[in-house]
C-alpha cells in the first residue's frame, strides 16, 4: 500500500510545489523577464487559476475515461510545459507555459484522491490520508528551500526542473503500483457548468485585485458583477442538468458543505500568507530567496508526524476534532503574526508562524478529504473527490489577490497616519508611497525600501507596512476561527456505525 500512497501524494504535491516555488522566486524571475508590475501578480496565479477553474471538469473526465490515464497524462505534461517555462525568452511566453501548465496540474489535482480511494479499502483510508499529507508536507517544506538555493546558485531558469523531475518518480511509481479503476458509464461532460464556473472564478480574481485601486472603478466592480451573474447561471445550470460537473445535492449534507469550505478557507490562508510571507520578508526583512525557502523546512518532520496522527485520529474517531483542532492551528499562526509582526522582529517567530500555519492546514485537509471522499457514491469518486481541489484551488487563487487587497487598504490607512502625524501633506506622502514602490518594481524584493528616499519624506514607510500586514493578519484569522465554531455543531461527533465498502458505497447490514 505505502508505493501506492507515495507515488499518488507526490503527483499531489506536484500541484502545490509547482506555483509555490515560482511565488517565492517571482522577484528573480519577473525582473529578468522585465515583467511589467501590475503583472507579477497574474504570472505568479496564472496557473493556479486554470486549476481552479477545470479541475471540475478533470473529476468528470476521470470517471469518463479513467482516473490513471488522466493522471498520466498530467504528469507528461507538467514535464513537457515546465521544461518550456525554462527556457521562457520573454513575459509573454511564460504566460502562455503557465496557462499551459495550469492544465497539466489541474489532471493531476483532480484525479490523485479519486485514485486513493479507489486504491485503499475504507477502513484503511483515513491512516493512507495521514500518510498521504505528511509526504506532501515533507515535500512542501524541503522544495521551497531547494529552490531558493538553485536560483542563488544556478539562476531561475533550473527552478522550472524541479516539477518534472518530482513528475518523473511519480510517473514511475504510479506505472508500477496503480491499477485503474474499473469505469462504470461513460458520462456527458458539463461543458457549460464548467465554462460558467470558469468565468465566475476569473471574473472574481479580477474584480477583486482591481479594487486594489477602488472599488468604484469600472475595471473593479463590472468583472464582479459578471462573477455574480454567471455565478447564478452555474448554480441554475447545475440544478437542471442531469449529468451536473458539481452535484448540488451533496450540499445538503452539513459536514460536507463544511468540509468544502474549509478546504477554500485553508487554501486562501495558506496562499495568502505566502504571498505576504514573500513581500514582507523581502521588502522588509531583506530576506535572501534561500532564506524565505528555509522557513517552510523547520519542523517538517513533527508536522508530518502530526499529519499521520491526525489521520488515526479521524479513523479512530471522527473528522470532527481534527478538523476543527487544524483550523484552531491556523487562527494561531495568524494571531502570532498579528501581535509579533515587527522591522526588527526575531526569524524564529516567523518560522513558527509558518510552522503554525502548515501544520494548521494539513491537519485540516487530512480531514476535509476523508469526509469528502466518504460521500463519493460509485462511478463518480473523480466527480466528488475534485470538489475538495477545486474549492481549495478557488481560495488558493483568491488569497494573494485579497490579501494584496487588504494590505494596500491597511498600508494606506497607516501611511496616512503616519503623515498626518508627521506633519507631512497627502500629497508629499502619496509621492513617497509610490516612488517607493516604483523602486520595488524595478528590482522587486530584492532591495527593501530605500532609505534615503524614506528621510526625504519624513515617513517610516517600513512600519507603516508592518502594521498594514498585522491588521491584515488580524482579520483573515477570524475566518478559520468562525468555520471552527460552524463545524463544532454541524459535524457529526461519533464515529460510522458502518464502515463503507471498497467502492465507496456503505457495507451492508447483517
């Protein structure tokens, strides 16, 4: 079973590692690309957002055509589109590979848990995701670092072989091991609910980083306003049609509409405190890349320890404690930013935060897929089980650009007072904000802020960041806390009277 499990966790983490190492190196490489500014954020979600938005779609093609094929034909092409990423000559054409790759990832995303139910017998399952995420989480805290020590030591162009060469032992072990469930019918495909779903998604990240510069803007509220009327049309369409890309009726069972917003809830958390992660630690810090990396690695080892004991607990028990001790987890990385983020502030605390907060999440996510999982009815494990990927991969999306949001609304905010208090006028102080960040976006994250240019303006810009990142931290921490209460009285606090059956579908009664 342990070849099995490895060689889908890492397809897995491959959909994570991926985007991540690329954020955290995005300063390397937009600046040798001369990527304009208000681009760097779409380059580094691109493909994120093409998972968000087919992975539905892939849970479908797996139960169509075959949940092994369709994860071997990611896996090729991860390899194919990263090692073109590598030799990327311009802005553009990256774009393009990371559109490209986001499909690649999406087929691996969509159809690795579908493959692990299928795979491990029930009673088994909840142990196999414990072990399944804390490989994820060994290889998500040691590739970051790997990263930042290739791009310091051979350039960014060798950071896009890192995914393929994960892509080529999970290739090999998936081959061996992996036997490809049986397809029971062949399914139409949603082509309309997943081109809704695609648009709601696309229009809502943009509407959402537009209103980074007003919220009055046409560029910021029509792409919203699309979001919600296409939004409706894909709830209607899928309420209708027989063969859904997204069962609505799953909702009705509380644990699993839960489950699904955690898995959106975490996912945004963990990408949006990456990103502020990334910026504060540059700007701020004037951390190296090698050293960002480093972060993610203390403490792997105990967290993916942590993630297997939480997989025994939810076969032991419930999913209910886990889940609800994982968002707890994360509301403490957040709050210990929140009241310790500081110019000066000590690395240990920000290795705990982030230790807090991956720790947090893979305990979360251990739950949030065996409860998913548990609901997938026969013949449609890819269908259910791309639900969890495909909320995740929404609130991985969303988080950079909400958090950048509330960041510049916050820094804004401090900014202001720090000028009124300084006696320095709106307008100096506007020049200043933006002079500096026009310093940023010629050499992003490499620099921090200059300064000479903060005595011109009288302004302690660094601190006024800083605490734009606190209350920042404050408020996004009260989400997990809030889907912690909703999941204390709406998921089931004892066990199954009755374990299911291999494919999925309830063991029979004496």
């Amino acid at each position: 079973m342990l070849p099995v499990i490895s060689g889908l966790a890492l397809a897995f983490t491959i959909t994570a590692v991926d985007p991540l190492v690329l954020s955290l190196n995005m300063p390397q490489v937009s600046r040798a690309l001369d990527v304009p500014p208000d681009a760097v954020g779409f380059l580094g979600g691109a493909a994120t957002l093409v998972v968000a938005a087919a992975v539905l779609a892939v849970g479908s093609l797996g139960d169509a055509f075959g949940l092994k094929r369709l994860l071997t034909l990611g896996l090729v092409g991860d390899i194919a589109v990263n090692l073109l990423s590598a030799i990327s000559p311009g802005y553009v054409f990256l774009l393009v590979t990371r559109l490209l790759d986001g499909l690649a990832l999406a087929a691996v995303l969509g159809v690795s848990m579908a493959l692990l139910k299928a795979s491990v017998p029930a009673e088994k399952r909840p142990t196999a995701i414990g072990i399944f995420m804390a490989i994820d989480m060994v290889l998500c805290g040691v590739v970051p670092a790997v990263g930042g020590w290739v791009v310091e030591a051979v350039g960014w162009r060798w950071l896009f072989l890192l995914a393929p060469l994960l892509s080529l032992v999970a290739l090999g072990l998936t081959a061996r091991y992996v036997t490809e469930p049986p397809v029971l019918r062949r399914r139409e495909i949603d082509v309309a609910g997943i081109s809704l779903f695609g648009v709601t998604l696309l229009m809502l990240v943009h509407g959402v980083a537009e209103a980074e510069n007003g919220i009055s803007r046409l560029q910021a509220w029509l792409p919203l306003v699309i979001s919600v009327v296409t939004g409706v049309l894909f709830v209607l369409r899928e309420r209708r049609t027989p063969d859904p890309v997204l069962d609505l009726s799953l909702f009705r069972s509380g644990p699993f509409a839960v489950a699904a917003l955690a898995s959106l809830t975490l996912n945004f958390l963990v990408a949006g405190f990456s990103f502020a992660l990334g910026q504060f630690g540059s700007v701020i810090l004037s951390l190296s890349p090698r050293t960002i990396g480093l972060l993610f690695l203390p403490g792997t080892l105990a967290i993916a320890a942590g993630v297997i004991l939480a997989g025994r607990l939810i076969g032991k028990y419930t999913p209910r404690p886990v889940l609800i001790t994982g968002l707890l987890v994360m509301v403490a990385g957040g709050l210990l930013m929140a009241a310790t983020a500081d110019p000066a502030m000590a690395l240990w605390i920000v290795v705990l935060a982030t230790w807090l907060t991956n720790l947090g999440s893979l305990v979360t996510s251990s739950a949030v897929a065996e409860t998913i999982l548990a609901s997938a009815p026969p013949g449609k494990s890819g269908a259910v089980a791309s639900v969890q990927p495909a909320f995740g991969m929404t609130g991985y999306a969303l988080g950079p650009a909400v958090y950048l949001l509330l960041l510049n609304l916050f820094f804004q905010r401090q900014w202001l007072n720090d000028a009124e208090e300084r006696g320095v006028s709106v307008t100096e102080a506007e020049q200043a904000v933006d002079a500096t960040r026009s310093a940023l976006a010629v050499g992003p994250g490499t620099t921090g802020y200059d300064p000479n240019l903060l005595r011109q303006s009288g302004l302690d810009l660094g601190l006024d960041f800083t605490d734009g990142l606190r209350l920042t931290m404050l408020v996004v921490s009260l989400l997990p806390l809030a889907l912690a209460v909703v999941a204390y009285r709406v998921m089931p606090r004892r066990p199954r009277t009755a374990p299911e059956g291999p494919a999925g579908s309830p063991a029979a009664g004496p």
